[in-house]
C-alpha cells in the first residue's frame, strides 16, 4: 500500500489552522455578530439566484398591497410583486454597490494617502490642498451631478460614492500614515534603499491598517443608504432592477395606507448597515496589534515585526 507524508503533525496543525486575524475576530462579539449578519446577507444573495418564492419582477394587478399571508409571508406592493421575493432579489444588488464602493474607495483612497505622505513636500501639499477641497462635495451632490450628466443607475452611485468616500478616506488616512511614516523602523528602510512602493506595501499599510478597515465598512455603509436615497429620488437603480431603494421609492406614495411595503425595506438597510459597521468595528479591533488580548498598548517606538503581525 502506497502512502503519502504530508508532513509532521506540528506543521500539519499549523496548516489547518484558521488566519490570526479569524481567530480574533471571532472572540469579539461585535466581530460575531456583524461576521454572520453579511454571511447571513450573501447566503440570502446566493439563494435567490437560484430560487425565491415569488417572480420578483412580475406584475399581478389582482395581488396588489395584499397583507402578510403564507402565501406572501411580507405582503406585496403597489404592483402585486411578492415583498419577500423582491427582497431577496435585491440582496445582490446591495452586496454588488456596496462592496464595489468599498474596492473603489479603498484603492483610490489608499493612493491619494499615500501621495500626500510619501512623496516630495510640493506633491504633498498640492495633494491635501487638493483633498480638504474636494470633501467639501456631499456624497449625494456628487452623484446627482453624474446622473444628470450620464443618467441614473447602479454604476453612477458606485462611481459617486467610490470618489467621494476615498477623499475622506484619504483625508482619515493621511495622518496616520504620517505618524507612521516618521517611525524610526520606515526611516530606516528608506536609508536602507526601500522605494515607496516597498515602504508603502511593507511598513505603511499594516501599520494604518485598523484605521483604513473602519472607514471600508463606513463607506460600504454609505453606498447603501446613497443608493437608496438616489433611488427614492430617480436616480438609482433601474425600475426594473429588484433594489431596497427603489421598493422604497415605489411604496412612498401609500406610506400611510399600506406600511409594511416601507417597513421592510427600511428594517434590511438598517440591518445590512449595522451588520457591516460591527464587522468593520471587529476587523480594526482584530487587525489592530495595540489591541491584541493580553497585550500592552503598543507605543510608536516598537518595532516593525510586532507592528506588522
């Protein structure tokens, strides 16, 4: 009989074992609970892409603002769509605006940070006159501004709340990288001969990474409520396009008649919110190796391997 060494059972253990950042998000009840509220969401997500009890875009003009029943657990709308089944639908689509703001920002943000803290002093200036202006604009004013211009729709919210959010950002990060930045550990590998790129990917980044993890989960909490702000206000998602937003937008009209059809949509876009800034909360706390259990507070003055667990 043939058999095979994987290795020793020290390494093997080791191997199975979940990342460092899991194991301590998973002792912090508000890393538990926003953790399986978004594996709640995108299960949700997953599950109506293959199935939800109703067709959530097709029209009954005999089911319309029917009461919660087993046979539309949370009723139907204006247009006889199954509640239920268009909030399944729209699971996706949240999930889609707002994980790809939180890509958007997080990357331009990162670099407009690191523009204003690596660079030669001119280019940092120019670079944070040029951010303190720009978060002047509101989230929702930017995006109004590209949905007049290209007309309303998932990409334009994206788009307006990925620019917008990496300016603030980029303004949050800007004095963190600065106070990391002046450590004697990344002054040493830039006499070393480290680029910026190296500094920025090895020193910098890990060391401001709680700070930047926080504003992520803000921003992913921004896109949803931009989108559905936009979509009350017609410039969100398509009509067509199942959305907690436009389920708002469509039900305003019989608020006072037929609540549940806003109840609905309002309490999902709470929890969704909530849910990621509790994650968001835990990933700082987790990541943050000054928050570490049984640890001292960490001072500038330590070293770059305990800063960079």
């Amino acid at each position: 009989m043939t058999t095979y060494t994987i290795g020793s059972t020290a390494s093997a253990g080791r191997t199975l074992r979940a990342p460092l950042w899991l194991r301590e998000l998973t002792r912090r009840p508000n890393g538990v609970i926003g953790l399986v509220t978004i594996v709640l969401f995108v299960t949700v997500a997953i599950v109506a892409a293959l199935w939800t009890p109703h067709d959530p875009v097709r029209a009954d003009p005999y089911q319309q603002w029917l009461a919660p029943s087993w046979q539309h657990l949370l009723g139907t709308d204006g247009l006889g769509r199954d509640t239920l089944s268009r909030l399944m639908a729209a699971t996706s689509t949240a999930l889609v605006v707002a994980f790809s703001a939180i890509l958007l920002s997080g990357v331009v943000g990162i670099l407009l940070a690191a523009l204003s803290s690596l660079t030669s002093v001119w280019f940092r200036e120019a670079t944070a006159v040029l951010i303190d202006v720009l978060v002047a604009f509101p989230t929702l004013l930017i995006a109004m501004m590209l949905a007049s211009t290209f007309g309303g729709s998932l990409a334009v919210v994206i788009l307006a709340v990925g620019i917008s959010f990496s300016i603030s950002i980029g303004r949050v990060t800007k004095a963190e990288m600065a106070r990391v930045t002046a450590s004697d550990y990344v002054l040493a590998g830039r006499a070393s001969g480290f680029g910026p790129v190296r500094t920025l990917v090895e020193h910098v980044v890990p060391n401001v990474g709680s700070v930047f993890i926080v504003q992520l989960s803000i921003a992913g909490g921004v896109a949803i409520l931009a989108e559905a702000g936009l979509s009350y206000l017609g410039y969100g998602a398509p009509p067509n396009t199942p959305s907690w937003g436009r389920m708002l937008a469509d039900s305003q009209s019989s608020i006072t008649t037929h609540p549940w059809s806003v109840i609905w949509p309002g309490i999902t876009i709470a929890v969704f919110v909530f849910g990621l800034s509790l994650l968001g909360d835990g990933l700082r706390e987790a990541t943050d190796p000054r928050l570490k259990r049984g640890r001292v507070p960490a001072t500038v003055e330590q070293t770059s391997e305990e800063l960079t667990w």
